[in-house]
C-alpha cells in the first residue's frame, strides 16, 4: 500500500510496509516485515523469510497472489 512499494495492493487488511518479495541466486523468498495481519505462504502464516517456487500461494491481507513466471 505504501507509495514506495514495487507492488501496491488496494487491500484496507495490508500494511503500508506489508511484506518483501526477493530473489537470492536462483531461489526466491517473501519475508514479512512485521506487518499487522500477517504473511501467509500456503495458508500458513510465515515469521521468518520463506522460499517460494512457481505455484506458491501467497496471502498479503485479503488478497491472494501467486508466484508465476
């Protein structure tokens, strides 16, 4: 939601500074950065940086995204 984010979601249950999605090498990752209503990888709520693949599904407040090539 923030105006300095690469990704912005019209999502009243996002942070302003919701989460970060990254790529280390050939593997990619989404970190909560401590965000009111949580992360979720998968239907799980993640507290610590996460490696995602194509297919993951991914819960930033009431909306879902989902990691494609």
């Amino acid at each position: 939601r923030g105006s300095d984010a690469a990704i912005r979601l019209n999502d009243d249950y996002a942070s302003t500074r919701h989460a970060r999605v990254g790529q280390s090498g050939s593997q990619w990752f989404i970190e909560d950065l401590g965000s009111t209503n949580g992360t979720y990888v998968n239907n799980h709520r993640i507290t610590q940086p996460t490696t995602i693949t194509l297919g993951t599904q991914i819960r930033i407040g009431k909306t879902f995204l989902e990691l494609r090539k």
